[in-house]
C-alpha cells in the first residue's frame, strides 16, 4: 500500500519534462514511496500518438463506470472497481453550472469525470493547474469525501512534509498507525529523494 495516491490531471502529464515539481513526483512514484495514477478519462482527452499519451500509459489507470457523451465515438470514461459512490451530478452541476453546451460541456464533463474517478477510488490527492477545480476539494469534503486538489508544487510540499508535521492526509485521515508502518529504509529513501530533488 502506497503512502499517497496521486491522480494526475492531463495538464500535468510531465511528458517533456519542463515541471520540476512532477519530475520529482515521478522520482518518488519510481522508488515506490507514492502513486501516480490517471482516470481512464485521460486516454479520451489526449492525442493517442501525442508524447503526453505515451507518457500517461507509464500509469496506471483507474476507472468507474462507462459514460457516452452524444457525438462522441468512444466512452468517456471506462468501468474499473471504486470504492466509493459517484458525485458526478454533484460535481458538474456545482463546478460547471448547467447551462453549458457543446465543447464546453464536453470538457466540463471531463474535468468532472478525473475528479469523480479520483475520489471513488479512494485517492489522496488530484494533481491540477486548473484552478477552477480547487473549488471541487470543500465541495466534496461536504459529503465526507478527503481529497486534497493541488498544484503539483502543493503536492511536492505536501509529500516532502515530515509525517509528524502533517495534519493527517490532506483530509485529516492518517493515522498513528499508518505513520509507524513507515519503514526505516523507506524514510532513508524519502530522505535521499528529497536531496535528490532539491538539488535541481
């Protein structure tokens, strides 16, 4: 079981390595001290040729249930195994409002879909530079649902912060115990990512 679960938004598919911030994400995700994680929406928003695509098959995906958008040819999300109930409705119609049509709508529905798989399969974090979806975090802390919207330069800090400094997984849900499970030699890795990252 991995510390934290990250869903990367499609904004933040580092595939030409210009943000420092994922970089060093993606270093923790490779030594196993986090997850990485893409909604199965991801695959519908991006060029299947695009280097961005071929960097999100590096992750693994996760899914919910299968959507159809009128006019598109392929669903917009794929069925996987949550844990949670979807907020779908929820989410669309307090983030986006209900007067959109056409394009608009079709990526409002996106954004809402990577938000809704992210918290019904128990993530921690969802890694955006959109700013509009950093209202959906007290949207959902509303309905008991935890997950933190961040940059990816929040999410770093947020990773890097000792276990003791923190106030629990960004919702308030670590525990004692899940911090005393915490390895010897996965702190000496944290530590040595950290020196790592901070170097560049």
């Amino acid at each position: 079981m991995y510390p934290h679960r990250l869903v990367v938004d499609a904004n933040c598919i580092n595939a030409k390595g210009k943000l420092p911030a994922m970089a060093c994400l993606e270093e923790y995700h490779h030594a196993g001290a986090l997850e990485l994680i893409v909604t199965s929406t991801l695959p519908v928003e991006l060029d299947k040729g695009s280097i961005q695509a071929r960097k999100a098959r590096l992750y693994q995906s996760v899914g919910a249930y299968p959507l159809f958008f009128p006019g598109e040819r392929e669903a917009q999300s794929r069925v996987g195994a949550p844990v949670r109930s979807s907020l779908l409705h929820l989410l669309h119609t307090e983030l986006f409002g209900r007067n959109l049509k056409g394009k608009a709508l079709l990526r409002a529905v996106r954004d809402c879909l990577h938000l809704d798989q992210a918290q019904m399969n128990g993530a921690d974090i969802f890694v955006t530079n959109d700013k509009r979806l950093h209202a959906a975090e007290p949207l959902l802390e509303k309905h008991s649902v935890h997950l933190a919207v961040y940059t990816p330069e929040e999410a770093l800090a947020y990773v890097r912060l000792p276990a003791d400094n923190r106030r629990g997984q960004p919702g308030g849900r670590e525990s004692a115990s899940q911090r005393s499970r915490t390895s010897d030699s996965r702190v000496k890795l944290l530590r040595w990512l950290l020196i790592h990252c901070s170097a560049r």
